[in-house]
C-alpha cells in the first residue's frame, strides 16, 4: 500500500475519479462472475372463488353430501356396487367405494383398485386418441377419412365424412347391432374385422343429424390403429395409461390375469347372479374397464390443461379445441363438443358422457371454468337415470347459477305448440335392413293438452312453455326443449339432455296403429283359411258331399299351405324381432327365411286355386275365401319387401 499510494496522488484528478470508480464497481464484477442460484417461484393455483349462495367444495362439506346421495342411488336404483370420485384443481378431492365389488364374499368397492365398465365412457379414450394424432400431424379432422383407410366409405350426396364428424356423432350412419357382444373369447370378432365386413348405410346428410353411432367410434379406433402402427390396445395403454399412471385400466377383453380378479362381476336386477365378463366388439366404443381413481386421472388432465401430475396427454392448445368447439343441430340446445357431450345446466358449461352397459350404468362429468369433474359408476340394478340429476345437484350445490328473472311465455306458445303435433322417431335408427321394422313401431305421438300445452311422450314429464321462437322451458326442472322450423313444418326437435346425440324426426307414412292392424288383418285371415282348411276336409267326407276335383284338391290343399307358412313366418318374426343382436342368431334367421321364402311362393298357389275356383264355377266360400287369401298374401308380400325380411344379407 505505501508504494501505490505515491503512484495514486501523482495522476490527475480525472484518472484518481476512474480508479475510484473501479475500486467500487470490483465487488459486483467479482458477484457477478459467481454461479446464479435461481428459486422457481411456487407453482400457482386456480383462485378458490366460492360463488354467492354456494357451498364450499371442500373435503369436509363433499363426503357427507355425496354419501347422502349415493346412499340415495344405491336404495332407489338397487345397486350393488360403486364408486363415485371428484377433482378439483388437479387433485383428487375425495374418492370413495358403495356397496360391494362381490357381493357374496361382502368384499368393499375400492376406488383405487375396483374396475367398472364404462361402456361408452370408452369413446372419450378414443378421441382423446385420435386428437393427439391431430397434434402430431397425422391426422387431420377435417379430411376424408378414406385417406385413413384400407376400405371405403362411400359418400352421400358427394359428400365424404370426417373425423370432426365421427367425433360429433353426425356422420350420418344408421344405427348398428348385429355381433357388437360375444358370449366367449373364441366368438368375439375382432373389432377390425367387424367395421369392414359391413359398412352401415348413411341415411342423413353429414353434419346435419346427431345420431349416436358406436360404429362411428370403432371406426375412428380403427383409424388411430392404422395411422400409428400400433394395435388399439397397445396404442392406448402407452400413449394414455402410462403416462397417467393408471395401472387400473384396460380395453382388454377378457382381462389380463393381473387385473381380473379386480374386475367387479356384473350384477344385474337383484337376487339375481352376476353374469360372466362382457365381451364387447366395438372395443373403442365401449370395452373399457377402469377403477375410480385412474377415471380420477383421466379427468384431471382433460381439465388441467392435457396434464395429470408428470404425464402430458395432450397439449394445451388441444384440449381447448376439443373443450370449445360446439356442433348444434337445435339452436338454444347443447351440441357436441369434439368428443364431450355438453350436459350443459343453468348456463354453466358441463362436458361429459354416459356409459349403459348391462348392469353396469356410469356418467363422467367436467365443469371446466372451475377445474372440477365428477364421474359415478353402478354396478347393478337400474340407477342410470339417476346419474345426471345427481351430476345437475353438484353443479347447483357448488356452483349455482347467477339467478335469472323469469322468462316470459311468448304470445306464440299456442300457435308454435301446435305445428309440433305429429309423430317422431328417434334419429338413432335403421332403415336398409330388418331393423326397420323394429324402429317402425318405436314412434312417439307429440299431441296437445286440454289447456293447448305441448304433450311429449318420449322426454320426462314437463309442462312446457316457450320462452324464445321454439324453445320451451319446463319451469319445474329448467329442461329445455327445441325444435328447428322451416316454413310451418318440424324438421327436427329434442330437449337439452339429448339433443348432443339424438333428435326426434317426424315419421310420415304407417302408423305404429295402422301397422298392427294390417298385420292383425292378414293373420286374421291366414288362421281363419288355416282353421276352416281341415274343417272343410272332413265335412267333404260326408256320404253326398261333393269332392273337389283332383286337380282343384291339388291347388286347394298347397293355397292353403301358404297360410300356415305365412303364420309360422309371422310368429317367428314375432320371437325374434326382439332378440335381434344376440349371438348365433344367423342359422334361426335363415330357417325363418326358408319359411317365408315358402310362403311367397305359395302366393302362386293361391293365385291359381283362386282362378280356377272362380272359372270353374266353385262354391261361394272356395271363391270368396280364395280372393281374401290372395289379398292377405299379396299384403304380406309387400309387407316383407318394405321391410327386408327375407333380405339376401344378415346385417343389421
């Protein structure tokens, strides 16, 4: 130090101001070359907002609400078994079993570990499938889906369809049963080979018609095995169930032998025993076995943004797409978001979907501006109607609506009612194949009450009133209905718990009536020519009674086959119809086919015997008889032909 000082008193004032200015800038050059140490900031969460009137969603005020509930549930639907599971904020709020998974070991239902079916629950693994293919470019919704495919689809009114309308439910295909169950793993066809054997004709113009097609969903697992290269199975548990974690989930049929003995048996009506595993063949459209808690995971990333703890299943982009895209058929209705139903209540958005399944009945729901979802499954008895008012109290409980001033009844209640008066079928039907009849005699007749409001058979009990041009209200429970109105006359219509999936279409034509009465007319006349057949045969014995010609006995006695034959053809539809879609079914169709293909032909009989009986001068009931014969088998005969019942091909 003495021999700088010297140095530093003979600068110039100029040059001792920049030494100066060195010495105390050297500390923080010297800080400044040290390592940084960066402190992440803690990872903020969603505000908790508790809504004026609303409860706290906590823990402490859920379970006992929700076991009120669910004890509810299990009394009045007769359940043997549940779970019932509730996120919020990206942590499971509270998870719990009902009932029991085996009822006669009294083994409890474990969230955890338990696994439901979820039937169609299923579906919203394959969207969220074929969205993360969307992200990575390898699909694109809005092309079409021959592109993807190793057989066609064939347009309707030169228009092809897409993946947006598959996810949508509104690619036009009629509805589809035949082989979608399996009584063993030695008969259930797999699931590619059933899409391709028979593609279901399209009856409504692509993105007009919701109608729940399980097909549709197949079809697009079908797609996601095909572009990726990976069978479904293996697609899914990799790209969804490991980076989730859930070690309790699988589209597996039957089982893998780790996880069957956590499978609860499906219970059906009470007293009764559980039946054997379900096997399903439209696997991506509602094979999947999962537990409470891996549901739980599944939800958390849908409404966390694609994330779920350390797995990313979709981006964040992605999972808005799918959240807010709407495809509405009735204006003032719910449509369907890309994959989520919207169960929409009181103007809070709610996404989800239901799962029905032989005992088995389940509803997932998201409320996504609260980053809270619900699901519930049952297992037993009948709860699935029970389901969505429950998911519609949680929302009201937790997250009720601003209240509303209510709304006005619009002058042209009475007059719009009126214009609705008709028949309506479901949108969800058959058309080209047997099935028709069936769907034929399932028509609802929307009729006035005395006071002029609207009677709808085929919703709940409501008394509706309108409230915007075609859009009514039920005021006892805020259900919706609408219709859409082109110059006078109905289109289409459904209320706001099924609008998403299904509209009511009016039915021209037939009534469900006037069919029974036709068929009961033609039967009449068949057992009365089939009865009097061996009546009149012992009546000819008679010492003086006069004998038919030969020729004429001949004629006579096959005319008369005819009705037998069209009575057995007739009663074997009866037996069946209602069985249509159960396994090994095939060979009965054809020996019933056999029969009818019989009975036509003896509409040659019955033609001929008529002819001679009348030019060759037969007694008044050979001939009056003759012609009710031949009008009864020509009806039949047309009966058949619109119907398809001796159809060349079994798909249905």
């Amino acid at each position: 130090m003495p021999a700088i000082a010297p140095a530093v008193t003979s600068w110039s004032p100029l040059r001792k101001y920049a030494a100066a200015l060195a010495l105390l800038l050297l500390p923080a050059m010297l800080w400044a070359q040290a390592p940084i140490q960066i402190t992440p900031l803690p990872e903020s969460k969603h505000a908790a907002v508790t809504q004026l009137g609303a409860s706290e969603l906590s823990a402490t005020d859920l379970q006992p609400w929700l076991d009120a509930e669910m004890a509810g549930v299990m009394q009045k639907g007769a359940v043997t078994g549940a779970v019932a599971v509730v996120v919020k904020d990206g942590e499971v709020l509270l998870a719990k079993g009902y009932g029991y998974a085996d009822a006669d070991a009294r083994t409890p239902v474990d969230p955890a570990t338990t696994m439901f079916r979820v039937a169609s629950i299923s579906k919203l693994f394959t969207w969220t499938a074929v969205m993360q293919l969307v992200e990575k470019h390898k699909l694109d919704l809005d092309a079409d889906i021959n592109r993807y495919l190793d057989f066609t689809i064939p347009p309707r009114e030169g228009k092809p369809i897409t993946l947006r309308d598959l996810m949508t439910h509104t690619a036009g295909f009629e509805d589809v049963l035949k082989d979608r169950y399996a009584t063993s793993p030695s008969s259930l066809l797999p699931y590619d080979a059933w899409v391709k054997r028979w593609v279901p004709e399209r009856i409504y113009a692509v993105g007009e018609v919701p109608a729940y097609s399980t097909y549709g969903a197949a079809l697009a697992g079908y797609i996601v095995q095909r572009v990726s290269g990976q069978p479904f199975d293996d697609y899914i548990e990799r790209h969804i169930f490991e980076p989730l974690d859930m070690k309790h989930a699988s589209f597996r049929q039957p089982l893998p032998a780790a996880l069957r003995s956590e499978a609860i048996p499906s219970y059906g009506r009470p007293g009764t025993a559980p039946h054997p595993f379900d096997l399903r063949t439209a696997v991506p459209g509602g094979a999947l076995s999962i537990s409470g808690n891996d549901m739980a995971q599944f939800m958390v990333a849908h409404l966390q943004y694609g994330r779920a703890g350390n797995g990313q299943l979709l981006e964040q982009a992605t999972v808005q797409l799918m959240q807010n895209y709407q495809r509405v058929a009735i204006p003032g209705l719910p449509g369907m978001a890309l994959g989520f139903a919207h169960l929409d209540r009181d103007g809070q958005t709610i996404l989800g979907h239901g799962g029905d399944f032989g005992g088995f009945h389940s509803l997932l729901a998201l409320l996504p501006e609260h980053h809270t979802g619900i699901f519930i499954a049952t297992d037993g008895g009948h709860a699935a109607p029970l389901l969505r008012p429950l998911v519609d109290r949680f929302a009201a409980r937790y997250f009720p609506p601003l209240p509303q001033l209510k709304q006005p009844t619009l002058a042209t209640d009475k007059t719009h009612a009126a214009q609705l008066v008709g028949r309506y079928r479901s949108s969800v039907t058959s058309r080209s194949n047997v099935f028709a009849l069936r769907d034929a005699f399932e028509q609802w007749q929307v009729d006035l009450a005395p006071d002029g409001s609207l009677r709808t058979p085929m919703f709940a009990p409501a008394h509706w009133r309108e409230v915007k041009p075609y859009l009514w209200v039920d005021d006892a429970t805020g259900r919706l209905l609408g219709a859409v109105v082109h110059d006078g006359r109905v289109s289409m219509l459904s209320t706001d718990t099924q609008s998403p999936v299904t509209v009511y279409l009016p039915v021209t034509g037939a009534s469900p009536a006037q069919l029974r009465l036709a068929i009961l007319a033609m039967l009449a006349v068949f057992g009365l020519l089939a009865l009097s057949w061996p009546v009149l045969a012992l009546l000819r014995r008679r010492p003086g009674a006069q004998a038919l010609p030969e020729q004429d006995e001949r004629w006579y006695r096959l005319s008369r086959l005819s009705a037998v034959f069209y009575l057995v053809f007739a009663g074997g539809w009866c037996l069946m119809l209602p069985r249509l879609g159960e396994p090994g079914f095939d060979l009965r169709l054809r020996l019933l086919q056999l029969i009818g293909v019989l009975a036509v032909l003896g509409t040659v009989a019955v033609a001929l015997e008529t002819w001679r009986a009348w030019r060759h001068g037969g007694d008044w009931w050979r001939r009056i008889s003759g012609v009710l014969l031949l009008l009864a088998c020509l009806g039949a005969v047309v009966f058949i032909l619109a119907w398809h019942l001796l159809s060349p091909g079994l798909n249905y």
